[in-house]
C-alpha cells in the first residue's frame, strides 16, 4: 500500500491506519488500538508533530528507501502509541513496585543472616552437645537437592560436580550457612534498580502526570534503541501528543509553556 505523500498529515494518519489494520489482522498490541483510533480520528490535532516528523526524516516508509533512515517515521509514531505506558497510573505502580522490591531486599538481608546465625548455631551445638545429626547436607547435597527436577543439571552438569567434590574434601567447599550469609551480602551491595521505562528522575522525583510524561517520553530518545538519537520534538508538538495519547479533558489540556518549563528544569538533572 503506497502512502500519500502529499502532506504530513496524510502521510501520518494513512501510517498509523495501515500498521492498526495489521494489529487487528493479527490480533496484536490490542491496548493500544484505542490510542491510535485516537491518533486517527484526532489527525488534524496532530498536525504540528507530523509536521516535524516529515520535516525531519522526510516522507520515509519503512517498506521503501534504506534501514534505517527509513524506519524513523515508524519507530517514532509507535513511539507516541506506546507512550500511553507512561499514564499516572503506570507511574504509580513502578514507584509501588520500586518500594516493594526495596522492602523485599531488606527482608531478605535480614532473614538470610538470621538463617545464616541459626545453622551456625546448629553446627555449634551438634559439635558440643553429644547429640549426633541423622545425616548432613554438604555443598554437593544442597546442589542436588535444589535441582532435583532440572533435567538440564542432571544431564550436564551433576557428574562434573561430584567428580570435584569427590577430589576435595569438606575443607574445599563452602558450608550451608557461609551460602546463606553470602546471598546477604549480595544483596546488601545491590543498587536500587533501574526501570525500564521509566528514568530515575521520573521514579524518584515528586508525583506529576505532564512532568513524568514528558521526562519518560524524551528520555526514550536517549536510550540504546532503534529510536533516532537525540530526536525531540518541540514543546507545542510534545504538548498536542500528550493531549491526543492521554485524552486530556479540555479543561485541562497540556500546554506548549508547561512543556517548556519541564524541560528548562530537567535539562541537567
């Protein structure tokens, strides 16, 4: 299907219809169908950053010309599609999630060296207490035990570690509780994970719709991907899509200034 070539905005809009029929055909990427009937139905709202699509990149499909100056068109309207991703309520969940994670990280550090203290413990009294233990479970023990139902271990790997365990003793290895102690201080040393959406300034900062949009949104184009580097759009065309993917009410439709203002003070963040 040739698209039409005669203005930014038909191109776009002709665009974004042939890839929704392909994601109907195939039944595909279906949360974001209602964003791009929007992005369809509100074209002319859009003229600004079609504008700047095709002032940019020209009128470049992606089934035409050479990879990948042809494919900046396409990446760059999926771009807009998908960035409903950065809603408030997607933000809010990462942010819950990061604390949760935070939470589990600390219960795990604090747990593991309490094990770790307990099988210590355990070793301890079995030494000076007279009581003998049934049976005792070394590092090749813990191994075989935590793999009993992996196929891959026993197929591959579980010959190689006893024959090595059968050629250093005890000494060698470490025991159960130096294991235990050990996923402590790994996780212990573990930096506050990143987000795969969202960036750190978006996740940490004070909770705002336009400003998490915005600063997620451009920092795609800073990322490794297939996005073209260093590509924004202006603020009037960054605010028309935001009015356009997140649906504003009238009331409160996102502006060209406010655009600006966020970007003039994220910009060394």
């Amino acid at each position: 299907m040739a698209l039409p070539k005669n203005n930014p905005t038909t191109f776009c809009k002709a665009f974004i219809e042939r890839e929704l029929e392909s994601y109907h055909e195939n039944s595909i990427w279906m949360s974001y169908w209602p964003v791009m009937e929007n992005m369809v139905n509100r074209s002319d709202e859009l003229k600004i950053p079609f504008a700047e699509l095709i002032q940019e990149f020209g009128y470049s499909d992606k089934f035409e010309g050479i990879y990948p100056e042809n494919s900046y068109i396409w990446l760059v309207l999926e771009h807009i599609w998908c960035s409903i991703n950065f809603s408030k309520q997607d933000v809010v969940e990462a942010r819950n999630e990061l604390k949760e994670l935070k939470t589990i990280q600390e219960d795990i550090v604090e747990l593991a060296l309490q094990l770790s203290s307990k099988l210590r413990k355990q070793s301890e009294l079995y030494e000076i207490s007279g009581f003998q233990k049934h049976d005792y479970q070394s590092l090749t023990d813990l191994i075989e035990q935590a793999s009993e139902n992996n196929y891959l271990y026993h197929s591959n790997v579980s010959s190689k570690i006893k024959s090595l365990t059968g050629q250093y003793d005890l000494k060698y290895w470490p025991n159960r509780a130096d294991l235990v102690e050990a996923i402590a201080t790994f996780e212990n040393i573990q930096p506050v994970p990143g987000h795969s959406a969202f960036p750190n300034k978006v996740i940490d900062g004070r909770e705002s719709d336009l400003k998490d949009f915005v600063l997620s949104f451009d920092n795609k184009f800073s990322e490794f991907n297939d996005l073209p580097k260093n590509f924004r759009f202006t603020n009037n065309a960054m605010a028309d899509i935001i009015n356009i993917v997140l649906d504003l009410p009238a009331e409160n439709l996102a502006s060209g200034d406010a655009i600006r203002v966020i970007r003039n003070r994220f910009k060394k963040v």
